[in-house]
C-alpha cells in the first residue's frame, strides 16, 4: 500500500520573516493543487496544544501578500479579526 499525504499544517511561531506570507500562499495553492489539505495553526505552539486549527484554502491566503509584515498571516490565519500582533504566533 503506497502512503501518501493528505493533510499538513501551517504553524508559524512568531516574529518577522521577510517572505513568510509569499511562502504560506504557495504551501497552501499547492498542497490544494495536489488534493492535500491544509491546515492552519493559529496562536503559534500555543495554538497547537490547545487544538486552535483551522481548515486553510485558496480563498484563505488571497490577498495576504498584500498586507505585508509576518503579522498579516496571524490575522489571515484568524479569519482576519484580530488587528495587532500577538504575543504569540507571530
């Protein structure tokens, strides 16, 4: 039997990262190209202890190049509702 993937997560644990936008829309489009879910992990290593993922698509990451500053996919990753940085996940 040939395993093969069928779901990943998207964590990131804080901090700017020039490009990190640009690279959690690629991950996302192509893991959806290939039929591969995506989950998002909200709130860093806090949000994975405590279970605060999400389902993550194409309709998710559009626009967040746009919006700049690694912060931008905390807000993404929470459906865009929160407006400043957390202390935590970036």
């Amino acid at each position: 039997m040939d395993k093969q993937i069928r779901r990943i997560g998207v964590l990131t644990s804080g901090g700017d990262a020039p490009g990190m936008n640009a690279l959690i829309r690629s991950v996302v489009r192509s893991a959806s190209a290939h039929d591969i879910s995506v989950l998002g992990i909200r709130r860093g290593y806090s949000g994975l202890i405590n279970g605060d993922i999400i389902e993550m698509g194409a309709r998710s990451v559009d626009g967040i190049i746009r919006k700049g500053r690694h912060h931008a996919v905390h807000r993404t990753l929470q459906g865009n509702a929160d407006r400043g940085r957390s202390a935590e996940g970036g």
